[in-house]
C-alpha cells in the first residue's frame, strides 16, 4: 500500500500459518507482506522480520502474543 506521502507500507504477520493469517495474506499484494511468523520461527528470524516492518499484525493466540 503506497500512500499520497510516498510512504510504502511493510507488514509483517504474526501467525501467518492460521486461518485469519492466510486470508489477511491472500488479501494484501506480495510486495506488501514483509515476512510471517509462525509458531516454528527463530529467535532471529523473529526479529529480522519485525526490524523489516513498518506495521505488525497478530493473529496468533494469547498464549503466543504474552511470550
């Protein structure tokens, strides 16, 4: 998503392997989705993918967003 300000908009989901994490992923163009997280992602991908971000979206369950 680019807006009027130039400014290009990078999400990246937590829980992108759920049912709302696929469809939100179907619904967004691929160069708007920077990375997912899913309950099988490292540490360090964990962070590489939130660093790459502008705007986090969660779709995981409240156990996993506490952690």
């Amino acid at each position: 998503m680019v807006r009027k300000s130039g400014f290009k908009m990078k999400l990246s989901i937590v829980g992108i392997t759920g049912r709302m994490g696929q469809e939100v992923s179907k619904l967004l163009k691929s160069d708007e989705v920077v990375g997912g997280i899913s309950s099988g992602t490292t540490e360090e991908e964990f962070e590489k993918v939130i660093k790459n971000s502008s705007v986090t979206v969660d779709f995981s369950t409240p156990a996993i967003s506490i952690k």
